[in-house]
C-alpha cells in the first residue's frame, strides 16, 4: 500500500514516520547507497546491504574477464583481399603467408599481420646519360614495371626493395648501353637493349632475394647529347635516304631483270628458229642441186637448155623491158601498159618486202641462197656458150 495511505501510520518509504515531515535527505540517501554497495559496516542494515554488494561484484568480475577474452580472441580475425596476401608474425619475427579470405591469427601483441599486394604493377622511370662501347655519349630514358612475386621476401630480406630495384636499374642499363655501338642503341637495336636490361635487371634482383618480378623494361627515349643532335640527325636522315635509294634500286632491279631475261629467252628462241630453218633451207637446196646433177650427167645439153630458160624467167619476169623479135613482128602491136604497170607495183612491193624480211632476219639468209644464184647464172652462162 501506498506510504500515504490510512493505516501506513505516516512511515515514508525511507523510515521516517510521520507524513508531515519534510522531504527525504538525499545526501543521506545517496552514503547509504554507497555504503551498501561498497561493503561498509554501517550498522545493521547498512552490513547486510555491503554483503550483497560484493557477492554482485565477485559473480560479475567472471563474467566481465571472460568478455574480454572473447573479445580478445576476436579482434585475431581479419580479412585478406584477392590482390593480397597476408604476411603473419609472431613478436615480430617471420610464421607463415596467407591466402585470400578470412583468417585468424593470434590477437596482438602475440602475433600481427601485413598485408601486401601482389597483384598491382608498378612503375619506375630511369634517365641518364651514358657512355656507349664505340665512347659516345647518349641520352637513355627507361622505364621499367614490376610487381611483388614474394611477400615474405619482399618484407623481410631487403630493407628498401624499390630503392634496390631504381640502383639495379642504374646498374643494369648502364652495362648494355657499354657493351653497344651508339648507332645500335638509336637505330634497330631498341627492343634489343630493352630485352637485355630486362634479363640482367631480373637476375640481379633474384641474386638479392627481394621477392620483385620485372614484367617489362621499355626503352622510352635513345638520343644523342643536345649540342650533337643536329649532326645526328643529318646522319640518320642520310641513312634513312640510303636505305631509300637500296630499295628505288632494289625495285628497279626486280622491275627490269625479268624483262631482260624474257628479251633474251625471245631471242635465243628466233635465233634457234632461225638456225632451223637455215639448216632446213641449206638441205633442201642441197639435196635440190644434188638432183639437179643427176639430171645434168643424164643428159647435159638439155639440162643446160632448162636451166638457161628458168634463169632467163626470173630474171625477165622481175624487170620492165619488153623484148619484140622485129624480124616476125607485125606492123600493129598491142602494148598491155596497165599489165605492165600493175606488175612493176607489185614487183616494186615484192622487192619492199624482201627487204624488210632480210633486215628481220639478219643477213645469214641472203648469203646462204647467194651461192647457188651464182651456180645457176654460171651454169646459164656455160650453156649460152
């Protein structure tokens, strides 16, 4: 029932009777509460109440440690990305690498883990001037990308990896560029110094265990010193025009030697035809004449006779004249002038073409039937007698 209420005989919640009295002391309240729960032996009461006070905190106090212990072992767990890989240490001092995903570890300060990318490709610039094995001097710009391949290693075996790899680069590109002619470096020999900086550079930085992977080395800029550039230039333009001058020949070459072999095939091939038919021509006269000689030794006379009217026919029907036997003649004649005519045209053409026959030819075949000609007109000449 209500402190207020007939019958409570005007007790207050805090002991006082009386309902008239003033309002309750809370200094007073507030030491009985301290008192009770820090144990003080306050009289009667006040000892009952420290008792049940410090069994709330003994019971507690397991509840309270255990908390921190879980959240102790909690605070092992982390997460390690795809493009990491989680390095673990214990006091400091190399346990074990992890893969991707939630791991555990022991809470700190027993063990701790760095995490470090593998995966990223970084990149360094490297620009110097250098001296060339012919003792040039040339301007190399070179860049060069690399990614973590050991984490344990990249921490813990070197004390500044990338520091490493920018003085291996020094060194490395350095050697190359010694052991190359300077016309090498700026001209075809770019990708072969890229590729052999890489290949030095990758087994200098194996030799220190710094767990970095060179994945490519590009030669950005090869150029003589400032003051010598012109001159450079002038010889580089000068072989750019010699190379272009090698091809315009190369190409005419290529243009003109097939066609001098095809003349010269064509030719060799009339000058076999030509052969063929001399020699066929020759033979055939030959074996013309040796029939004509038996023919002859038969009967002479008459083969005289026959050999004295063909030569008269050949040589009357290619000339103009008109021969008229005046003893037998009649006192009307009829001339054919247009037959004449006609036939000098068409000798006139003949003796054309005979002409550009024997410039096609050569002038083999006119000596070859020249020969018997002159048998012929002998033999004419021995029968008129």
């Amino acid at each position: 029932m209500a402190w207020n209420e007939p019958g409570n005989n005007g007790q207050d919640p805090w002991g006082r009777r009386g309902a008239n009295q003033g309002p309750p002391d809370l200094d007073e309240m507030l030491k009985k509460l301290r008192e009770r729960f820090a144990g003080g032996n306050s009289g009667g009461g006040g000892s009952s109440g420290g008792g049940g006070g410090g069994k709330l905190l003994k019971g507690l106090l397991p509840l309270v440690i255990a908390g921190a212990v879980a959240l102790w072992l909690l605070s092992g767990f982390y997460v390690v990305d795809e493009q990491q890989r989680g390095v673990v240490l214990q006091f400091g001092e190399y346990v074990t690498t992890t893969e991707p995903g939630l791991r555990w570890h022991m809470p700190s300060p027993i063990q701790t883990v760095e995490r470090v990318n593998v995966t990223a490709v970084n990149a360094l610039t490297e620009r110097a001037s250098m001296l060339t094995k012919d003792e040039n001097i040339v301007d190399v710009s070179l860049q060069v990308q690399y990614r973590v391949r050991s984490a344990e290693e990249y921490l813990f075996n070197v004390r500044d990896p990338v520091r490493t790899l920018k003085e291996a680069t020094k060194s490395a590109i350095r050697e190359v560029v010694g052991k190359s002619d300077m016309d090498f470096i700026l001209t075809a020999g770019r990708e072969a110094v890229a590729a052999q900086t890489k290949e030095l550079l990758q087994n200098t930085i194996d030799s220190y265990d710094a767990g970095l992977l060179v994945t490519e080395v590009n030669l950005e800029e090869a150029t003589a010193p400032q003051p010598v550039q012109g001159a450079f230039a002038d010889a580089i333009k000068a072989r750019e025009d010699q190379e272009r001058l090698i091809n315009e020949a190369q190409a005419y070459a290529n243009d003109i030697l097939p066609r001098a072999r095809g003349a010269a095939a064509r030719d060799i091939e009339r000058a076999q035809g030509y052969r063929e038919s001399v020699v066929a021509e020759a033979r055939g006269e030959t074996a013309r004449f040796k029939a004509l000689l038996a023919e002859y030794k038969q009967a002479p006379q008459v083969t005289r006779d026959r050999l004295y009217l063909d030569a008269m026919n050949d040589v009357l029907s290619s000339t103009s004249k008109i021969m008229i036997d005046s003893d037998n003649g009649n006192s009307l004649m009829y001339l054919p002038l247009d037959q004449m005519i006609q036939s000098m045209g068409a000798i006139e053409g003949r003796r054309q073409s005979e002409r550009n026959s024997s410039a096609d030819s050569g002038s083999s075949s006119g000596s070859s039937s020249t020969p018997y000609r002159s048998a012929y007109e002998d033999s004419r000449t021995r029968g008129r007698r």
